[in-house]
C-alpha cells in the first residue's frame, strides 16, 4: 500500500474533512470549546484562591492593627496626667447696670414708680455718654445691662443707631423694657430682630382695650396691636431674634384675666417668660389707686394657685414682702437672678431672703447725662433704702477696672 506524501496528503485530508457530514464538523467544534472553557474555569479558580489570600491577610492585618491601637491607648491613659479643673471665673464687679437714654416716658400709667408730676420735656442721651457707656459692658454679665430702667427709649430719636452701635460681642449682655405704644418705623423692628439683645420686656396688663388704655394711661390700644404685630412678624423673619418677657402688673381690675393671659402670651405671642409683678407702694401714687387696686394675701394666694401649673421659668409670680410668709408652699416666687436684683420700669421689686452685701460687686444707675449713682450689691431681699457708695459721671471713668479697684478701697 502506497503512502501519500507532500501536498499530495494535503489535498486528500483536505478534501476528507470538508467532505464529513455537518454534525461531525459541529461535534469537533464543540470539543474545542470543552476545552477551552475548562482552561479558562481552572484560571479563574487560581484567581480566586488568590483573592481569598488576600482577604484572609487583609482581616489579619486589620485585628492586628486594632489591637495595636487598643494598647496604645490604654498606654496613653496611664501616662496622662489629669487636668486641674479650671478656676471659676471670678464675679463680674457689676452685677447690672440700669441705664436709661432719656428721662420721660410716653404713657402716665397710674402705679408707675416714677414721679412725672414735674416732667415737662424730655432730655436726651448724647453720643458721647453713650459711647463711654458701652465701656462697661466688659464687666456685666449677660443681660445684666440695661437701656431702659425707669422710662421709655424709643423715645430717643437714635435708639435704633445707639442698638446698631453696641459692640457685637456684648449685645448677649443687654435688654430693655418697652411699652410698644409709640408707632415706630419698620426699619426699627428689623433692627430689634437682628440685634444679638438678650431680650425685650413688653409691658401689658390686658387684652381688653378699655381696661388696657385705663392701665397705660396715653395710650392707644390699637397702637399698641399694631406694633406687638409688627414686631413678631420681623421676629419671625431672623433666626435668632431677642427672647420675649412679657411684665404683667397685677391689679383687682385685670386678676382674673391674668391665668388666662399668660396663657395666650406662650401659645400666641412667643414669650420667654411671663412676670407677674406687684407695685412699690410709692407716696405719689394715688390713694384711690392703691385702694381700689392693689391685691390682698388672698388675691395673691388665688393668682399663685392658678399658675402653680407653670414652670417659674416659664411664669412667674412676684408677691409683696409683707404676704410671702402667707404663700407657704404654695407661691411659685421669682428669686432674685429672674428679675435681674432690681426695679423695672413696672416698679417691681425681687423676691428673696434677707440683705447680705456681695463684696466686691456693684449697682449702678445711670441717667441720660451719665450720672452714675453705685452702691454695693445684696444677694437677698433689697433694703428699702440702698446706699450710694458714689455718684460720678461715665466720661470721668478712664479705667472701668481702676475705678472698681477704687471702690474697694
């Protein structure tokens, strides 16, 4: 049998293979492909035994790391000397200063602690006093400086510009009192809402007109809407606007009104605090006045009864020295830090216990010319009558330091 050979075999396998049957040729195909699939199936598992080696080293090296960090800082923990508490900073030499930029008010009410009878102008604050006030706002606590005491600022024309003109980093410090009875413009309630104040007394008595305009003699009930209403939609409009207190003076004529007035100023009017207030006994207060209106132990024990509700610092209730002791456990009384140690210009007084003069802290009443009356401060009950250690004008005070070094002298 003769063997083919060269190109002559080629030809023969050639034509031997294109002449197989279709499913032959489709049978080699398919164990070619076998074969490959099963080369490419044993390199993938390679990959991944090398993957899990990986991962198996990785989740090593990670506890391996955590426990080293976990004794680094047990190492750190007992090589750390503790830090001394901080000393607690020392008293600021003034526990307030109640300022006031003019020296009249726009309404007469009838219990004001304040003798108008001879008031027949309205002196105002110069630039330059207030300027040097502002000096003093270093050593005063926060909201323990005053703009108002005993009269109405927005009676100065530049109350708004004096606002603007305290220093950023001290405005925590300051509050006023005012009666909203005077229409201001716009401009002035936003810069009330963008001012940094601690806070605003609004003074009212009622909600009903007649009773309202009676209690705040001179004004005008719907002025006075107007205004409260103008004043809240600039409040909402800032993030951080002043904080709200409501002073409410306590009288026969609007007692069983005041419940639901404190009320109605938490839920409707955005107050901080509700006060309710009782009123010096002053000599040129009418008679008539003091008679008709002001409260007995037991009008009191019914007013503490209905708000004993409340939390104190959300309302409070200020009674008269002379019915404490009749309030048991009922009262919930405002303790001095609540009503700032001092009068307002609702003439109410704080509630504690006995004098004891705080060495090295101070009172200070400034008018409009910067005349400043000091005397010592009481952490109890205020005597009736206050000492003045010295009266001096804020324009002479070169060194608010120096000069409460002197008075310890």
């Amino acid at each position: 049998m003769s063997i083919l050979r060269g190109p002559l075999r080629d030809m023969v396998r050639t034509a031997a293979l294109t002449s197989l049957p279709p499913y032959r040729r489709l049978s080699q195909h398919l164990g070619q492909n076998a074969e490959t699939l099963a080369n490419t199936q044993r390199e993938l598992d390679q990959v991944r035994a090398q993957l899990t080696e990986l991962r198996l080293r990785r989740e090593h090296d990670e506890k391996t790391l955590a426990d080293t960090r976990g004794d680094l800082h047990q190492a750190r923990a007992q090589l750390t000397v503790p830090t001394p508490a901080a000393p607690a900073a020392p008293p600021k030499p003034i526990r307030f200063v109640a300022m006031d930029i003019v020296d009249n008010c726009n309404l007469r009410c009838p219990f004001c602690l304040y003798d108008y009878q001879n008031t027949h102008k309205t002196n105002l604050m110069r630039d330059e006093v207030f300027d040097a006030a502002m000096g003093l706002l270093p050593y005063v606590g926060p909201a323990h400086f005053w703009l108002s005491c005993l009269h109405e600022p927005t009676m100065h024309p530049k109350f708004a510009e004096f606002i603007e003109r305290i220093p950023a980093d001290y405005r925590s410090n300051v509050f006023y009192t005012s009666n909203l009875a005077r229409r201001m413009p716009s401009s002035y309630y936003a810069t009330v809402a963008n001012s940094g104040l601690a806070f605003i007394n609004i003074s009212i008595e009622s909600r009903e007109p007649a009773l309202y305009e009676r209690m705040r003699k001179g004004a005008r009930h719907r002025i006075f809407m107007e205004s409260w209403d103008e004043l809240l939609a600039a409040f909402r409009h800032v993030p951080a606007p002043p904080k709200l207190r409501y002073i409410v003076m306590a009288y026969k004529s609007n007692l069983r009104e005041i419940p639901d007035l404190a009320k109605y100023l938490h839920t409707e009017r955005s107050a901080a605090q509700v006060e309710i207030r009782y009123t010096y006994d002053m000599a040129h207060i009418a008679t008539e006045f003091k008679q008709g209106e002001f409260l007995d132990a037991e009008d009191w024990r019914w007013l503490t009864r209905q708000l004993d509700r409340y939390d104190p610092a959300d309302v409070s209730v200020c009674v008269p020295p002379e019915f404490e002791s009749m309030m048991g456990a009922e009262s919930s009384l405002v303790s001095e830090p609540a009503l700032q140690a001092s009068l307002s210009a609702d003439g109410a007084a704080a509630c504690t216990d006995e004098p004891t003069i705080a060495a090295g802290e101070y009172e200070l009443r400034m008018s409009y010319d910067g005349t400043i009356r000091a005397s010592p401060h009481f952490t109890g009950k205020r005597p009736e009558v206050v000492p003045d250690i010295i009266d001096v004008n804020v324009l002479n005070i070169g060194n608010p330091r120096a000069f409460f070094d002197s008075l310890k002298a």
